[in-house]
C-alpha cells in the first residue's frame, strides 16, 4: 500500500485538503485578502525563530547580553535567527494593522462576525504586549532606558498605575525579576493565548467564510472564484516579499542591532521601536500634567470604541459609503499615528543633543562589542566595561574629573583642558602659551614663562623629548635623533624649575616633576596624589581616598588612551 492510501485511510487528509484547496471565494480572488494568511506565516516564523534563540539565551543581569552578543557573533547564523527575529516583529506589526483596517473597512465586525471581531482585536493587543516584552530581554541599553520609559508610563495610570508597574517589575527596581517576568511573558504566557486565539479566529473565519461582498459595491458578487489558484497564488506572492523584505534587511544589518550592555548610571537617549514611536511623541508634546491622562483615556476610549464597533454599525448594509461615519474616525486615528511616528523621527534628525549622544551611545556600543569578543568575565558585562580603559576610564573621567576639566567640549574649566592630554599637539600647545584658557589660565599657576621665544626648531625637539618620556611598548616609535637634542634642551632650559628623575628645580620654583610625564604611571601619581609632583603648586584633590587602585588605573589608561588619538 502507498504511503499517500495509508495515510489517506487513517486521516482523511485529501477531503481536507480538497475542502481548503478548491472551496468557492465569494466574490473572487483579491490581494487585499492576502493579509490574514501572511500574519499567520509571520507568527510561525516568530515563534521558530524565537525558539531557536531561547536555546542559546540566558535571562539573567549578567547574562542576557552576553547570550545576545554569544547569538549575534558567535553562533553559527545566530545573527541571521535573531534578524530574522527582530525584523520580523516589524513585518508582524505592519502586516497586522493593515489587515485590521482591511477588516475594519469591509465591515468585517457586522454580525454574525462579531466574536472574530474581538477576537482579532485581542490578538492586536497580545501581539503589542510580545512587542513590548520582549524589547527589554537583550537587557543592553536602548531596552533596559526604553522600557524605563513604558513602565513609567504605566505606573503614572490613575488608581492601578502603581500596582501594573510593580507587577511589571516584581517590586521598585528595575533588575532580575523584572527581566524574568517579562521573559516569562515574552515565551510562554502570552505566546500560549496568541496560540488559542488565532486558531479560534480561524475557525471562525472557516465557519462563516469571506464577506460575500465588498464595501466598494452596492450589489452582490456576480461571480466566484475557488481559492486555488487565485487567492493561493496572491497569498503566496504576498508571502515570499514579505519574507524577502525580512530577510533582506538582516543581511543589510547583518542580524539585528545590540546596544552596550545595560548599566543605569550612564546617561542615553531612550527611544521606543517604530510602532512605539507615536506614544512617545504624543507624551513628548503634551504638559506633563496630562501625560497620565493621556495613558489612561487614550487606550480606554480608542478600545471601548473598536469593542462597541459592532452594535454601532448594525446596520446590515455593507456599502463603504452609508459606514463612513464609523470608518473615518479609524482612518483619522492612523493618519494621527503616522504624523506622529513622522514627527518623531523629524525631531530627532534635528536634535543636535540627541545626535551627540546617540553618536556617544554607537560608540559605546562598538567598543563593548569589541571587547566582548574576549570573552566576558563571570561578574557580568558591566565588570568588564568597569575595566575598559576606553569605557569603564570614560565613565569615571566623567563623574570625578569633569567638574574641573573639559574633555571633547564636556566639563568646566577650571584646570587645563585634557582634549588630547599630553599628545605632541598638546604639549607644543602649552609651551607656547601656559596661561590660554585651555591650560593654567583659571589656576594659580601664573608664572610659567612662554617658551615661544625658544623657536619652532628648537620647541620641536623638546615637545619630541617631553613626549617620549610617556612612550609605552605599544607606541609608535619616536624619532630618537630629536629627543636627545631635546633631553639636551630641557636640561638648559626647564630643569631650573621642573623635577626630572631626582635631579632639577634649581632655582626652587617646585614645578612639577616630569618623570615619566605622560606615561599611565604618572597620570596614576598625578590622580592619586597630585602633590605627588607638583608639591606645593598643587591645586588638585588627591583621589585615592575616593577611588580603588584597579579604578585609577583604569582613568589613567583611558587619559592615556587620549594621548594616543
């Protein structure tokens, strides 16, 4: 017996198919119908997709992002399953309003359609929640700073506000059982009533079949077509772009972005995915009295209306013309969100602020990404940008140093600029004009003489000398030739006044001690203990009462880091 008898005696399988494949479309085949059945080829791809991340995905503080980073650079196609993924929920969320305002404009609510009505519409919200949870469990810093801002949102809802968001949260703070409850969310509670509401709408859908009419038409269909080839052929057409539009942008991207790793005491520009960007402009424009308002009436009003839907056209006239008093307030609502989502992204083009910190933000992730591939520490992402120089020495530049010092045009100037502290340009700089406002203008160091005067040959070979003594077996060599006329130089010229290995100062002025100027060991004295070499010249707080030896070395290798650029 062959397998397709076998098979066929014990299932039924050919009168199924034959029932699918060759039943009559009232009204004929059309593209506009093609919507339901790409959505449902979507969540199959999601649900897929998302499985084969949840394999390899680790939802825990310390080790959500690494798992990310493991899936995005590691594992093989791992980056192609996750844009698949992320580009996929996009699909999801344009597919799905364009086939709610397809049902909506044919009157696809009117009896005996209204339990698939709301059906569907729970589903839209369902499928908004998988959006909104599943955002945060990269846990990098665009997820962890936008889902802040939703939870804020929904914790300022009059009277249930506070008790969604500590739901949400699982108490006050923004950690581990946040990110547990929203993977929960994301993989198994809300996947599980998705699951038994699309194939209730289904059924459904099965029971009373396509509309028997358009709303564009006054009379009945005069003609019919079976679903294969005509509407088979449009779904799978519509399907195969879709899928190729997905599929296309993860190669562009290659897999989805991943910010640097969550850490709430760096300050980013929070901004929602695209769906979620009219909400944010909304609440963005309006007075922050409103805000709560708006959260709770907006969404109450916009879903008492789509649920009422039904017993307000209950006409049985399905023409478009005798509806648009229902449709139209639909229509406008979309036009309403699409200027929004426009309006956001235009303002944000022009933001220089947000610009500046969204650059900030790239870079931050870039050198995250880049170390990670070293491998990330047991004590989590956030230990081991601590321990960058570039970044964790950024951080700390920016909390204990800025308030005296300016560094890329950020900070106060009161003490010499560090922009590129101790390179040649700098150096040369400050010979030739100690007290601009870059160096010791606001300090009272006042009687550093100009050394201008010396010629550019000759400020040439000192700068040479002066800069070699930071030099690092990383370096890139010096030319020798111009540091010894320089070391020659210096000893005529500045050892009056400055210190240089145990030997200068002769004149008693206490200049600082240029030892190893320059190098991650003096930046390291100077920041532990400035009077260290500048005695009693000294204006700077000594910071090693303040800061572990492993977090000054770490600001002395990033001001170093600064040399080198």
């Amino acid at each position: 017996m062959e397998f397709r008898q076998w098979l066929q005696a014990r299932t039924g399988y050919q009168q199924l198919l034959d029932r699918y494949l060759h039943h009559e479309r009232p009204g004929g085949a059309s593209w506009s119908r093609v919507f339901g059945r790409v959505l449902v080829l979507l969540l199959v791809i999601q649900l897929f997709s998302g499985v084969l991340l949840m394999l390899v995905f680790v939802p825990g503080v310390q080790s959500a992002w690494p798992s990310v980073m493991y899936i995005q650079s590691q594992m093989t196609l791992g980056w192609f399953v996750r844009g698949v993924h992320h580009y996929g929920a996009s699909a999801v969320m344009i597919v799905l309003g364009l086939h709610f305002v397809q049902t909506a404009t044919y009157g696809a609510y009117k009896a005996p359609r209204e339990l698939s009505w709301w059906f569907g519409l729970a589903l839209m919200a369902l499928l908004l929640g998988m959006a909104l949870s599943g955002y945060l469990l990269p846990w990098d810093q665009k997820a962890y700073w936008a889902s802040k801002v939703t939870t804020s949102v929904i914790g300022g809802l009059p009277f249930v506000g506070r008790a969604l968001k500590s739901l949400l949260l699982g108490g006050d703070q923004y950690g581990q059982l946040m990110l547990s409850r929203f993977f929960a969310l994301h993989v198994a509670i809300l996947p599980a009533f998705i699951v038994l509401l699309v194939v209730m709408h289904l059924l459904l859908f099965q029971r009373h079949g396509p509309l028997r009419r358009y709303p564009y038409r006054t009379n009945p269909a005069k003609h019919s077509q079976p679903y294969y080839p005509f509407q088979l052929v449009r779904n799978q057409i519509a399907s195969v772009i879709t899928v190729g539009a997905i599929i296309y942008f993860t190669f562009k991207g290659h897999g989805a972005p991943l910010d640097a790793p969550a850490d709430p005491s760096v300050v980013y520009p929070p901004r929602p995915e695209w769906y979620f960007r009219f909400l944010f402009q909304l609440f963005k424009i309006l007075p922050s009295d409103f805000e709560s308002i708006a959260a709770a009436l907006i969404p109450v009003l916009v879903a008492a209306f789509l649920i009422a839907l039904p017993f307000l056209d209950h006409e049985p006239k399905m023409g478009l013309r005798p509806r648009l008093k229902f449709i139209l307030p639909i229509i406008g609502a979309g036009l309403f969100i699409a200027g929004l989502t426009v309006w956001s992204f235009y303002d944000d083009l022009h933001d220089v602020d947000f610009l500046r910190s969204k650059a900030s933000a790239a870079k931050r992730a870039e050198r995250a990404y880049a170390i990670a591939q070293q491998g990330v520490p047991p004590e989590g992402p956030l230990f081991m940008l601590a321990n960058d120089p570039v970044i964790g020495g950024q951080d700390l530049y920016r909390r204990n140093c800025q308030q005296c010092h300016i560094l890329h045009g950020e900070g106060e100037r009161q003490a010499p600029d560090h922009t590129a502290f101790a390179s040649r340009e700098w150096i040369m700089a400050l010979l030739e004009k100690p007290q601009a406002n870059r160096f010791f203008a606001k300090t009272d160091i006042d009687d550093m003489p100009s050394q201008k005067k010396l010629g550019q040959k000759k400020l040439t070979a000192i700068v040479e000398f002066l800069f070699s003594l930071g030099q690092e077996p990383t370096d890139l060599p010096v030319n020798q030739e111009l540091v010894e006329e320089g070391a020659r130089l210096f000893q005529s010229k500045c050892m009056g006044c400055h210190r240089y290995e145990g030997d200068g100062d002769y004149d008693g002025l206490g200049g600082p001690d240029l030892s190893a100027y320059g190098s991650a060991q003096w930046i390291y004295r100077q920041t532990a203990d400035p009077e260290h070499h500048y005695g009693e010249l000294n204006e700077m707080p000594a910071f090693a009462e303040d800061l572990s030896e492993s977090e000054l070395r770490v600001l002395a290798d990033f001001l170093r880091f600064e040399r080198a650029q």
